[in-house]
C-alpha cells in the first residue's frame, strides 16, 4: 500500500497545484468584486459571518448568501479543472 501511494502521490501534487492555479483564476476572472472581498474577510481572514457584515455594512443573512453564490460559482468554474 505504501508503495501505491508513494507512486500515485505525485499525480495527486500536479492535481492539487493545477487545482489551486484554476481556483486562483475563477476567483480573479469570475467572481464579483464584493464576492470576492466577502470570501477573503470569511476564509482568508477568518472573520466571522456577522464581522463580514459589520466590516462591509451588510448584512449577515447578506454575507451567507453571497458565500453560498461565490462557492456555487466557483464549483461550476472548477467543475472540469481535474
């Protein structure tokens, strides 16, 4: 088993990189401005939904919803990435 997976592992790193280098792409290419601001403050900053909103004047019913449509975007973008 050890075997198997020290040979498959490396299919699985270009597989991982291609993966992030498209998500870094839709992001940019696909998303809304406030899409985009939103998943940052949320993911990257680690905010909380109800700090989102209060940072942005929006809200947290609003923050929610627009990570659920950037995520739905961004699934469809990456649909076909692997």
């Amino acid at each position: 088993m050890a075997a198997y997976m020290r040979a498959v592992a490396p299919d699985n790193d270009e597989a991982v990189s291609r993966l992030k280098r498209n998500l870094r792409i839709a992001r940019r290419e696909e998303l809304t401005a406030r899409q985009a601001q939103v998943l940052r403050l949320y993911f990257e900053e680690e905010m909380t939904m109800e700090a989102v909103g209060h940072a942005l004047g929006i809200s947290k019913s609003t923050v929610s919803r627009t990570i659920a449509r950037a995520k739905q975007r961004l699934k469809r973008c990456l649909r076909y990435a692997l």
